[in-house]
C-alpha cells in the first residue's frame, strides 16, 4: 500500500538505517495540515481587512466632524471676534451675538477698592481699649463694639470677617508692630469704606479710595464700579488694564476668520486624509501593492462619494459656488489644497457668500451615507 507524497524508500547512502520515519511523519502532519494553514491565510487577510475598515472608519468619521463644525448654523461661522488695538491698555472678548463694527474707547481711570489700615500696636494680641466705631460702605453701615469678645487684632480680624460687613480683614505685621487692615469687597464707589465715630483707641488711616471707572466710548462718558466691562457694547466685554487719557483705543469686533480659516484647513487636512487611505487600497506599482480592501466594490463606491462630494456647487451666492471659486482646490491625486490668499479674500471681501456656501455643503450627509 502506498501513501500519496510520502518518500518510503530506504537510505541507501546509510548502511542499515533502514526507514527514515522522522520524515515521514513530518510530511504526514504537513499534508494533515493542509486545511489549517488555508485557515491561518484566511485569518490574517481578515485581520488585515478588519485593520483597513478600522483605519477608514476613523479617517471618514473625522471628516464628518470637520464638515459638521463647518455646516453647523452654531459653529465656527457664528463666533465673533473683538480685537483690541492696545492690549496693553485694555483685552476684549466677544459673544456670538455681538454686532460687527469699530469703537473707539478712551480709559481716563480705573475702578479701585477701597482700603484702611490702623497704627501699630506692639503685637497682634496685644489688649485694646474698649469701645465703638463705625464702619460704613461695602454692605451699609455697622456699629462695630470692640469688649471682652474681640479685644486685639486677631480676635477684632475674626470678629469683623465672620460678619456680612462688606469688608475683608487681615493682621500686617512688620518691625513696627502689628497693624490690621481692611479692604473691601465692592471696587468702584459702592464700595468706598470711611471709618467714623471712633473711640476704641485704635487710629485708622485711608489708604485708597474706592471710585468708579471711568472711560468714554465713541466719545460718550461712561462710568462703571468694576475694571470688566460688558453693558456699553451688547455681547463684547471690555477688561479694562491702564489709564490711557488722550490716548484712543480702537476695539474692532467681526467674523472669527482666523478661527474659519483653521477650520476649513482642517477640513482639507480630513480629507486628504481620508480619500489617502481610500486610493492607497487600490495602489499598485514597483513600490507598492493593492490592499486588502482592493477588490471591494463598496470602497469604490466610498471613493466616488468623496470625489463628488467636493465637486459639489451651488448657483449664484455672488460667484463663491463651489470650493475652487474659494480658493480649495483638487489635485490630480485626489486630494485639496488651499491657496490661502484667495480664501483670505473670499473670507475678507464675502464672508456672507461663504458662509452661505457651507451652510449648504451636503458632504457631511453624503460622505456619511457612503461610508456606511
């Protein structure tokens, strides 16, 4: 009986060796595992298959999120932009709702807070003279009693910061002694604090006064108790940093195109991206090889949704109708660039017409529909 690709003749060459078994057991296990290694192939092309999809889905899906963040009637295209001319002097930052336009802000004074500080004493638990005073602003007027209760500094600091006076207290020491000094919670002139009807043996002295800002916007006087501004401009806010008396600031508020601009590069990155990994599986050549997805008609479907989905136009809209006429072009390989001069102009010259554009871009429900 003769078994089909196994070698039963003897070794001629060895005296007395007779049959050689070891090979012809490793060439019985190796036609046995015949059916095992089609198996380990058929693993390994679905491993690679699995990897591609993976890869694919994760470049489609970041597309999608970069076109939605271009379309969205809430994003990028919303977003304002205040710009200060003297940062130095004074930041701005604006809210979607804020009205394009320039303003021109002179700062004559900055809100300050209101301060006291009293004569030393030897230490901060030396015994004070009993008695009254009176402290007004921040939070009214309070009859504050120096006795048993809150007779040095320490105890007076506890006792005023446990009350609802409108003041914060803390003991300075320093080589003269022990001082406390008071500071208010309220800037500008809600918040000014005076010291009257003293006799607890303490001397408080002013150290600043609390006053308003005051500033004048497209030359009309305004005043506010704080250095943050937001009521004279709806949606912008003003942080107030330096006096600048004489001195115009020009605070410009308008379209984020900067932001817009990263926005649309962005996009343009995703998709390269995406349509790379997408052609790379159909790559051959001296240096390269089809991928594992090569023979799947629905990447080919995948391609062509990407490749029409950029082509897309709309009419009218002023001439910006299609990504070209914004300056995004598409390459002989598929992929986009950006010629950023004219996108700046496009964004410049006709920020409604591309906003409108992007609006409308279906891609996002195109590509979405494709890769699924």
């Amino acid at each position: 009986m003769a078994t089909s690709g196994i070698n039963l003749s003897q070794n001629s060459s060895s005296q007395g060796t007779g049959i050689d078994v070891t090979t012809i057991v490793d060439q019985i296990i190796f036609t046995e595992q015949a059916p095992e290694r089609i198996w380990q192939q058929q693993q390994l092309a679905l491993a690679a298959q699995t990897s591609s999809l993976n890869s694919l889905s994760s470049g489609v899906n970041a597309l999608k999120d970069k076109v939605q963040a271009l379309s969205d009637l809430s994003g990028v295209f919303s977003s304002q932009l205040a710009t200060s001319s003297r940062l130095d002097l004074v930041s701005v930052s604006a809210q979607p709702n804020a009205a394009a336009g320039a303003h021109t802000l002179v700062i004559d004074h900055l809100a300050t807070v209101s301060s006291y500080y009293t004569e030393p004493v030897t230490n901060s638990s030396t015994t004070l003279a009993h008695g009254t005073l009176t402290l007004s602003g921040g939070q009214g007027t309070n009859l504050i009693t120096i006795d048993a209760t809150n007779d040095t500094l320490d105890k007076l600091s506890t006792f005023i910061n446990a009350h609802n006076y409108g003041v914060q207290t803390s003991v300075i020491n320093d080589a003269d002694g022990a001082r406390l000094a008071l500071v208010s919670k309220t800037s500008g002139l809600p918040g000014d604090l005076t010291v009257t009807l003293n006799n607890t043996g303490l001397v408080f002295h002013k150290s600043a006064d609390g006053i308003n800002a005051g500033f004048s916007l497209d030359a009309v006087p305004l005043s506010s108790t704080t250095n943050t501004v937001s009521s004279p401009v709806p949606g912008v806010t003003l942080n107030l940093l330096a006096v600048s008396p004489g001195t115009p600031i020009t605070i410009s508020v308008g379209p984020d195109t900067a932001g817009i601009t990263q926005a649309i590069n962005d996009f343009v990155s995703a998709y390269n991206s995406a349509i790379g990994s997408v052609t790379s599986q159909f790559r051959t050549g001296a240096n390269s090889s089809a991928g594992p997805l090569a023979s799947s008609s629905a990447l080919r479907s995948v391609q062509g949704s990407l490749l029409s989905d950029v082509a897309f136009s709309i009419t009218g809209n002023n001439g910006l109708v299609n990504l070209a006429s914004l300056g995004i072009d598409l390459q002989n390989d598929g992929t986009l660039s950006v010629d950023k001069s004219k996108l700046s102009t496009a964004l410049t010259t006709q920020f409604a017409d591309v906003k409108t554009f992007f609006n409308l871009l279906p891609a996002a429900l195109a590509i979405i529909s494709a890769a699924t």
